[in-house]
C-alpha cells in the first residue's frame, strides 16, 4: 500500500457480527468478486472470534474497525487482524492511544486513523466554526502527531465526508501536507445509485490527480455492488489491470436495435472477464467501425443483426437475437476466457 503500489478496493461486511456464518458468506463473496481488503466491525469482546472465523476461510486482509473500547483493538491485533481502524480521539485517553500503537508496532500492524466530519473535536469545530477540510486535516495530523509520540509512524489516513467538494478538498490538503498513505471514500454517500455517482465524483477526482492508494465506494447496497463500483471507477481511468472495458453509444433515430438492452447483456456477460480488453457496442454504421477499431472487440447494430468486429476488422454478419452469444464466443476464442 503506497509507494507506487496500485490502488487497493476495499469494502466492508454488513451482516450482524452475531451471525458469524452471514459474515464468512458475505467474505466469501466479495473475495469472489475482487475485494481486495476486507473490513469487520468490532463492536464487542465477543465479535474478536470473527477475525479468525473469517481469516480461516478467506485469504483477504482484515481490517478490524474500532470505537470507544482501546481493548478490542489490542484483542484484534492479537487475535490476527492485519490492520486497525481507530479514530484515537474516542478510544480514550493517551495511555489507551500507546497500548494500541505498541502491540501494533510489535505485530508490524498498520494503523488506518479515520476523520469523519461528523467526528470532530470540539477545540476544531470552536476554531473553524463547522467541518470543513482544515479541519479534517488538522484533526488527522493530530492523531499522526499522536500516534508518533509513541515511535508508531505505519500509518494510513482516511478523511471523509458527505460532502463531495469538502472530501475532495481535505484529500487533497492532506496530500500536499504528508505523505502518508491515503484511504479514499466519501462516506454516507447514500443509496446506490446517488452513492455511485458521488463516489465516482469524489474518488475519481482524486485519483486523476494522482492521490489515494485504497478505495472503498460506500453505498447502503450489497457491498458486492461496492466492489463493483470501484472496479468501474479505477477502470474508467485505466487503473484497473483487468476485464472488460464496455463502451456503447447513447442511441439515436438512426439506431434499428435495442441497443440499451443490448448493451446491458455484454456488459453482464462480461462481467467475470479477467482478460484487459475493451468491447465496443454501437448502434449503427455511423459511428460503429470508428469506435470498434479503437476496441479490441465490438459490433455494430444494423435492422435485426449486428456486424462483429476485431481489432477494427469485420468479422461476421450476426442475427440480432445471437450478437451477446457470438461476441462472447468470439473473445472467448481470442483471449482463452470462459466466458
């Protein structure tokens, strides 16, 4: 993490942490799907057992998520956790604050300190008047300031807000101020269909920029649809090494297809694809061969039948109702997939 590794995905598991199968299930899944670190509330001295529950059926790093009780954090470490999350402001006092950071130095655990606008001092909202970047900012290099007062420096930050503007702003203020490794999110982000697009929004922008090494798309959906959604997010900006990359024109009076339709069928049948490609599905001649000589496949919507392409080249004429099955069977042959 840092240090020119790639950007993480990252997301969290929702099931009640009494129901310890829900929680390996859901592991299961989004290590299925590509979560890349996984993420555990521990709420109580009972949910520790879910750190190894979880580890013994999954390979993901786990990340155990701590308030208010410095114990359950020092319980986590020692029960196997690879990484913890603490907001030190509430965990008590400077004593709880260095027991956490020696056994975490001991076990070369990282430490993620994690600001939310909705958690901040007293002393900075009196000062700044409400949340707002310097303040998340300030809050966080505290804790740094903190947590290196007792020789711990393996550190990670995350600086979150509901506000778009606000979480950009703050990531970007904590870039220039340390180099420490960033977790990027905007957090309360909403359903999943606002959370994506504040997510992409935020992230994105960020990661244009050349900021952040972890990612977590917060949604009040499934996680699975998390995983999901930063694997688009890094994909649009070509910072996800693998699977399908699906462009398709918006339709227009020339279009004799279902395009939309169309469209959503590649885009799940391709969804599992590992190989790095990117697949044009057009509406018509008009813009259809450009755009598929750019793509590494595509196809190209006529009345009832579509023409597939390769790398710019015509391949076959195909009937309407067989274009997902053709296309697929064609990258299928041409990159060794099952698709």
């Amino acid at each position: 993490m840092g240090g020119g590794a790639p950007v993480a995905i990252q997301s969290m598991l929702s099931a009640p942490w009494q129901d310890t199968a829900g929680n390996i299930r859901q592991a299961e899944e989004l290590q299925q799907v590509g979560c890349q670190i996984l993420r555990v509330s521990v709420p109580t001295r009972e949910a520790v057992a879910l750190i190894d529950a979880i580890k013994s059926r999954v390979e993901l790093p786990l990340v155990a998520d701590i308030h208010f009780d410095y114990r359950l954090a020092v319980e986590s470490v020692a029960a196997g956790a690879d990484k913890i999350r603490i907001n030190p402001g509430n965990i008590g006092g400077d004593d709880h604050v260095k027991a956490v950071a020696d056994i975490c130095r001991q076990k070369g655990v990282p430490i993620r300190v994690g600001v939310n606008s909705g958690s901040l001092e007293a002393h900075l909202l009196e000062r700044y008047g409400h949340p707002c970047p310097e303040a998340l900012v300030e809050s966080a290099l505290e804790k740094v300031q903190l947590l290196n007062r007792f020789d711990f420096d393996h550190i990670v930050l995350s600086l979150k807000s509901s506000s778009v503007r606000d979480t950009i702003a703050a990531y970007r203020l904590a870039a220039q101020r340390c180099d420490y490794p960033l977790h990027l999110g905007v957090t309360e982000a909403g359903t999943e269909r606002m959370g994506i697009i504040k997510s992409a929004v935020g992230i994105g922008s960020l990661l244009a920029d050349g900021i952040g090494d972890t990612i977590r798309v917060s949604l009040t959906a499934d996680p699975v649809r998390e995983v999901y959604a930063a694997k688009d997010i890094l994909r649009a900006l070509d910072l996800w090494p693998e699977g399908a990359q699906v462009i398709s024109c918006p339709t227009c009076g020339r279009t004799q297809i279902d395009l939309i339709g169309l469209a959503h069928q590649v885009e799940e049948r391709l969804r599992g694809c590992k190989a790095p490609i990117k697949v044009a599905v057009m509406g018509c001649v008009v813009n259809g061969p450009g755009e598929a000589r750019e793509a590494d496949f595509g196809v190209a919507g006529g009345r009832g039948c579509g023409v597939l392409f390769q790398k710019g080249q015509i391949v076959r004429k195909v009937e309407e109702g067989d274009i997902v099955e053709e296309l697929a069977k064609l990258i299928a042959e041409s990159t060794g997939e099952a698709l």
